[in-house]
C-alpha cells in the first residue's frame, strides 16, 4: 500500500486514476481549485479528501502525481519539491503503473470517451478489469487481468504508453495550440503506433487512419466493404440502433446498442474488433453492449417541459456533426435546437468556417461566449464571428438563456467542453 497526492485531482484523468488507486487499497488525497465540478462526485462517494491548493497535509512518504494542467512553477509543485517529494507527471505515472496489466489504451481525435466507456462497459462482465475513462470514472479491481484506458494526443501525452492494445477511432485535426496541421497529428498517431505491442484496431473508414504507416498490426473496422471487419444493415430500433457484423465477409451476428448514431455503431466495432483479437466470447459481448447507456456529459438526456434537453462535450466540428445527427436520428421529426459553447480561441479561429458549417446541421443555433482555458485566456478571434457565418444565429447568456423557455416538443442540444452546464441549469430551473 501506498501514500498518494494528486495535484489537480479533479481534472476528469486524474480523478479517474485517484479512484483506481484507491479502490486497490491505496491511501489517496489531493489538491485543487474550490469551483464544484462533476468530476469530484465519485471521490466523495468514496471519502477521499481534496484540499484548497496550497492546504494539503503533506507527509515524506507520499508520491505526488501532478497534473499535465499546472507546470512546475505552479505554488502547490514547488511546495512539494521543496520537500522533497518524488513528483509524476499524470502520464508517466500512468505508462509505468499499466505495464502489470494487458493494457488497453483508446485514442483518436474524437470518441475516446464513450468507445473506452463501451470498452469497460463489454469486457468487465467476462475478466476483471481496471478502467480509467475520460468523463472522471475510474475503478480498480484486484486480481485484474485487463487495465483498458483512456488516451489522449495532446501534447503527444501518449507516447508514455505501451499498450499491447491500441484502438484508433479517427485522426482529425484539433489542439492547434500544438499541432500544426493535420499531417502533425498524424504523425503523432505514427509515432504511438510503433509503441503497441500487440495490435492496432483502427477506423478503417477514416482517411488519415488508412494514410498511417506502422510496421504493427492493423484490424480495419467500419461500413466500407474493404475493412475486414465492417457494420451493414443498420436500423433504428425501439431504443436504439441495430446492425449486422461481418468479419472477413463472413456474417457474426446482429447486434443492438441502446444509443444513437453512426458514431456510435463504429464504436461498438472497436470493442468487437479488440474483442476478437483477445478471443472473447462474443455472445457475451453482444448482451453485455445492448445494456450500455453512455457516460456522463455524453448525450446525457433529461426531460424539460415538452422538451428533450441533451448534454454533450461536442467541441470539435466532427463531434458536433456527430451528436446533432444522433439527435435527429433518436428524434426524427422534432425540432433541433443547438446551444453551443466554444472552447478555446484557436480552436475557434483554425475551425471557424467548420465550426459555421457543422452548427447549420441544427434547425436552430444559439451560441454562448467563448471559454478560454487555463493555458489560453484570450484570442483575436470572437462569438460575432462564429455568429455572422451562421444565418439566423443569436447570442444567448445566463441572462436571456430563458428565451428557451418558447420552445415545445423540441430537443435542446447544449454542446461544449467549458461551462455551458451553467446555461442548461440556469434553463430548466425556470
């Protein structure tokens, strides 16, 4: 057992990873900013103590693992330097831990998130299991075989990893703060490649996915007939989408997942391409993704009125496109209603046009004032010029949010990855 300090333990990472450290008898406690954010609910459910920065109780023989969010000159790093404290970076940290496990690590641009949480989700009820996902979940189990996580491009973070495992959703082009093109990210993707030990479940549907070069392994998945294994016959069910697998044209099953959207299809493919690399059984599988309901801040559904209100970490114009025509599908017929909170003003200003295009997808779209983060608290770029490329557009605040308040039978879709929660709380409390 071991004495763990997490710098920023409520980032949605690091909060996952405090939770699998303590489920696996570990003492855990950790330090940030006092704003309540979703991603502390499950360390109060199991009592572990998050401090002020800079209040933490600090003890020699804790391990302090930081955060990628705050760099060495943040007060709480230093003050653990100055006592001596070994620090961790979140990701090496994490590529030294998995290496107990057979590891399996989700990455691309878009879909981390819900294919990890489906992932977890399938492979759970057949091998114990340590997860960590993006939306702040984290569990350890002793005696685990698999570790299945969450990992991210950014910064080339992943390079940290060597999973025997690598799924690779879609490569886009996004966090141009760092990357420079789409070539760039790419070649990040090379570049992790090479680090996988056994296998690469890709998106074969993807064109910068089919442009990678890597001397590893490579499982094609998608609806194209050139992927060996592929999705056809797709419908909408009672509660659901239904599809036929194909694996080497040979036809597996019919399976049916409880959520909506071609996305969400390719995703069920990753978890039944990394299924048939490991030998699983797959009827297991197949019950075990018709009862998987999505993770949190993904489609989260909830009734308002009339209305149908969605909450989405959309963020990037393809997870847009993504989730409005998961809405459309889910309700066809049913006025769509975007409420869109940018993230970032690069991403803002490199995506403008693309962010314009993806938004008109909806039959009406309201857009928030921009969140900037930590690393990028201004731009040059504005909401009026998202606002101008999109006809019939408005701007909407805390304050006229309730203008929402006319609408009837209608889904209100609030999209990003900042503090557009406040706007949706603000709504259905009227």
């Amino acid at each position: 057992m071991s004495s763990y300090h997490l710098i920023g333990i409520k980032g949605s990472g690091m909060s996952a990873l405090a939770q699998v450290l303590h489920d696996l008898g570990h003492v855990i406690q950790g330090e940030d900013i006092d704003t309540v954010i979703f991603t502390q609910t499950p360390l109060e459910a199991r009592n572990i103590p998050m401090y002020s920065f800079g209040s933490a109780p600090l003890s020699t023989e804790m391990i302090v693992i930081a955060s990628n969010a705050y760099g060495d000159d943040h007060p709480s790093v230093v003050r653990c330097k100055s006592l001596g404290l070994p620090i961790h970076r979140y990701h090496h940290f994490l590529g030294e831990w998995m290496k107990s496990y057979t590891s399996i690590a989700i990455t691309g641009s878009h879909g981390k998130t819900t294919t990890t949480g489906m992932m977890v989700h399938a492979l759970r009820s057949i091998e114990a299991t340590c997860s960590l996902i993006g939306d702040a979940t984290g569990r350890g189990e002793a005696d685990a075989r698999f570790f299945i996580f969450e990992s991210c491009e950014y910064k080339r973070h992943f390079l940290a990893y060597r999973p025997e495992i690598a799924v690779i959703t879609n490569i886009d082009f996004d966090h141009p703060d760092y990357f420079s093109d789409v070539d760039d990210v790419r070649h990040a993707f090379e570049e992790m490649a090479a680090y996988v030990g056994n296998q690469l479940v890709v998106c074969g549907d993807d064109v910068q996915v089919r442009l990678l070069r890597t001397g590893n392994k490579m499982l094609y998945y998608g609806f194209a007939e050139h992927n060996e294994l592929r999705a056809a016959g797709l419908a909408i069910v009672s509660g659901g989408v239904a599809f036929d697998v194909y694996w080497r044209d040979a036809k597996l099953d019919r399976f049916t997942i409880p959520v909506y959207g071609r996305h969400n299809v390719l995703n069920a493919l990753a978890v039944i391409g990394v299924s048939l690399v490991l030998g699983l059984d797959l009827n297991e599988i197949k019950r075990q993704m018709a009862t998987f309901t999505g993770v949190k801040r993904r489609f989260t559904e909830t009734e308002w009125k009339s209305n149908v209100v969605i909450d989405d970490y959309a963020h990037h114009p393809s997870e847009i496109r993504a989730t409005l025509e998961a809405a459309r599908s889910k309700y066809p017929g049913r006025r769509i209603v975007s409420v869109f909170q940018p993230h970032t003003f690069s991403r803002l200003e490199r995506l403008l046009d693309d962010f314009a295009h993806s938004l008109r997808d909806a039959d009406d779209v309201f857009l928030c004032q921009i969140f900037g983060s930590a690393r990028e608290r201004a731009g040059s770029v504005s909401i009026e010029h998202l606002r101008e490329r999109i006809p019939n557009a408005q701007l909407i605040s805390e304050n006229t949010v309730n203008s929402l308040g006319t609408y009837e039978d209608a889904v209100l879709v609030f999209m990003g990855a900042g503090d557009i929660q406040k706007y949706q709380q603000r709504l259905v409390r009227l």
